[in-house]
C-alpha cells in the first residue's frame, strides 16, 4: 500500500531544528526563535484541522507550555515535531471540550473512493491547489483521515511519531493517511495510478503549510 512521505522540507530541516533545540535547552533564547520558526507552520496547519480560526489562540496556549517544559524533551529534531504535536492536541482538545464541540470532521469510510489506473495526470491539477483549498480539503476527510494527512503530511511526521501522537498502531496511521490522500487526489479529479497519486497529494500539502 502507498504511504505518505514526509516531504524533503522537513527532513532538512530536522537537523538543524534538533541543534537549535539543544541550544534553546541551554537557554539560548535566539534558538528557540528558530525552532518555533520551523515548527509553527506546520502545527498551525494540524491546529487548523481541529479549531479552525482559533488555531492561533490554541498555538500560543501549546507554545507556552512547550516552553516551560522543554528541559523535559529528549530527542533530536524530528522527536521534537512529535512531542510539541502531541502538546497542540491537547490543547485544542481542551479548547474543544470548554466550548462543547466536537473536531471538525466530515464524510464516512465507505467515502473512500478508489481511483482510476490508466495514466498519471496529477500534477496539473495539483499545481494550482492553494493552502487554503488544501487545509479545506483536508478537513472535509472523515476525522481520523484527517489527522492522519495532517500529521504525516503538514507536521511532517513519519508514520510511527505520528501513531504516538494519536495513540495508534503506526499501520493504522499510514492507512488513514493513504486513503485521505486518495480522497483528496478524486476530489481534485485526478487520474493515475494510486501510488503516484498520494505522493503528488503528499508533496502538494506539505509545500502548501
């Protein structure tokens, strides 16, 4: 079965996130700039599939307490995507629990469609996709879907930090995942093979945080 890739933004990038959280670790306050810089993008596009537009207040609710706990974190950069992804979920649960609602979601599994085989005619059509097309695509998919894309696709992460975060099995995450990739790739109207077609869906929004 295909899997979502991270994309190669992020894989460079977890090298110098790592250094620069070990310095923040420190007390550099200059690298925890940098470690929020890589970050943020990525947990505010996850948030937005929880809390829509209160994302950002949701952020700086996990920002805070990433900061006051961050001489607790121990691993390197791609371990601190999973640990402050953990942290938001939290928080945008808890944000969802006081004002009494439910994450956004939408659709069923029997939605899951399967895709033509012919020829791959992908990225045309994912070239015009915008962000914010995306992140409404992606919170149209059935809820666990949409965490699972998220995580893998927008954060970044691979498919066991990902099950950490969302306490699964790993499989059941690249599943979710792939068959929310898929989803989205017949939204768009594209044909091709399935494979090419979730990695094309996965590169689109990930350069789409």
């Amino acid at each position: 079965m295909g899997q979502a890739r991270q994309p190669r933004r992020v894989q460079t990038y977890d090298g110098e996130l790592g250094a620069a959280v070990a310095r923040a670790q420190d007390g550099d306050e200059a690298a925890f700039a940098v470690a929020y810089r890589i970050v943020q993008p990525g947990l505010l596009g996850y948030l937005r599939g929880f809390v829509g537009e209160d994302a950002e207040d949701v952020a700086s609710d996990a920002w805070l307490e990433i900061a006051r706990d961050l001489g607790r974190f121990k691993g390197d950069g791609a371990g601190f995507r999973g640990w402050t992804s953990t942290i938001a979920r939290h928080r945008a649960l808890d944000h969802l629990r006081r004002q009494h609602v439910r994450p956004r979601s939408g659709g069923t599994e029997q939605d899951v469609l399967d895709l033509p085989d012919p020829h791959s005619t992908d990225d045309q059509a994912l070239e015009t996709l915008s962000t914010e097309r995306a992140l409404e695509l992606v919170h149209g998919l059935p809820k666990d879907q949409a965490e699972a894309v998220l995580l893998r696709v927008v954060v970044g992460l691979d498919g066991t930090a990902a099950a950490r975060v969302l306490g699964k099995r790993p499989g059941a995450v690249r599943t979710a995942a792939y068959r929310g990739l898929k989803r989205l790739a017949h939204q768009l109207g594209i044909e091709g093979r399935a494979t090419g077609v979730t990695d094309e869906a996965s590169r689109t929004l990930g350069e789409s945080k």
